[in-house]
C-alpha cells in the first residue's frame, strides 16, 4: 500500500488537499514550490502536480530527448 492510498495530504505550505502523485523530494525543491517536509518522498496534489509539470516541462523534453536518439 502505498502513501497516496493512505491517505497522504499535499506536503506544499498552506496546502491541505488530497496527495494525487508521490514525487523525489529533491525533483519538486527546484520548482519554486515551497515544501513542508524533510522526507525523501514529497506528495502533491492535483493542482501542485500541475504546477510541477509546467515548470518542468522542458527539463523533462530535454532529458527525454537524451534517449530518444537511436
């Protein structure tokens, strides 16, 4: 059973909304999203986890680019 079935609330500052996605802490601290715990795995809800994406969206082409070469 993993941490979203349990029941994980959104680790965002202020947030109190059901997690949707578990994420690397380390992969969420760069976004500019301010985050409340100290764990390896940081949860987010619908409305971060879109945030994240945007603000990630590039980084992620560019990595998926890496292996999409042959």
């Amino acid at each position: 059973m993993g941490i979203i079935a349990k029941g994980a609330k959104c680790n965002v500052t202020g947030c109190d909304k059901d997690g949707m996605r578990s994420l690397t802490t380390s992969k969420v601290e760069g976004t500019g999203l301010s985050i409340s715990t100290s764990s390896k795995r940081t949860v987010l809800c619908k409305e971060h986890y879109k945030e994240w994406k945007k603000a990630t969206k590039e980084d992620r082409d560019v990595e998926r680019a890496r292996f999409d070469r042959f």
